[in-house]
C-alpha cells in the first residue's frame, strides 16, 4: 500500500470531504484505513457495574483508501504517490514536486 500509519491525509469524498487528519490504522487485506478525527460515529454503551452509566462513545471508523488522498510534506499539496530506487532502497516519491516523502 502507498498510504502508510502516520501520513497526513485529505478526504476526498464523503460527509468529510476536504478535512485532513492522520492515519492510525492500515488494513491493507481490505484495502481500508483509520483516520484520524474523520469518519467518526457513535457507539452507545451500556454499564458494566453496579453505579456506572452508559455513554456514547466517539469512534473514527474506517474508510477506502480510494477515498484519501496523501499530502506531501514538501509541498503541502494532495499528491499521488510514485516510487524511485535509490542506492538498492525503494523510496515512496511525490508525484508533483518529485520529493521524497
């Protein structure tokens, strides 16, 4: 997979496009990511114990990897991402300013 945990991303599509976030979680057997404060939905818990209360719990859920896009750290644009081979180590590449990611 081109996206990596910890790359910052864009929304491309979606009730969250155009916002940015990080990735927490790949799961490249589904072709599926995490993000970071996007896609978020509401779980309801019940209470375990005697005296807690049940909550409603944010959760991020996950999205396809067609539906971010990579921002470059260079040039702070959404990017597609291409690879070069340097001295025998492959090396993920912005596919607009050609900087290494």
């Amino acid at each position: 997979m081109k996206i990596k945990k910890n790359d910052l991303v864009k929304m491309r599509s979606g009730k969250d496009r155009g916002k940015t976030g990080k990735i927490l979680k790949v799961i490249p057997q589904k072709e599926k990511v995490v993000v970071e404060g996007l896609n978020i939905f509401k779980k309801h818990t019940k209470p375990r114990r005697e005296g807690e209360k049940g909550q409603r719990v944010e959760i991020p859920r996950k999205v396809w990897i067609s539906s971010v896009g990579l921002i470059c750290p260079k040039c702070a644009k959404e990017t597609r991402v291409g690879y070069k081979i340097f001295e025998n180590k492959k090396v993920r590449i912005c596919k607009k300013c050609q900087a290494e990611i």
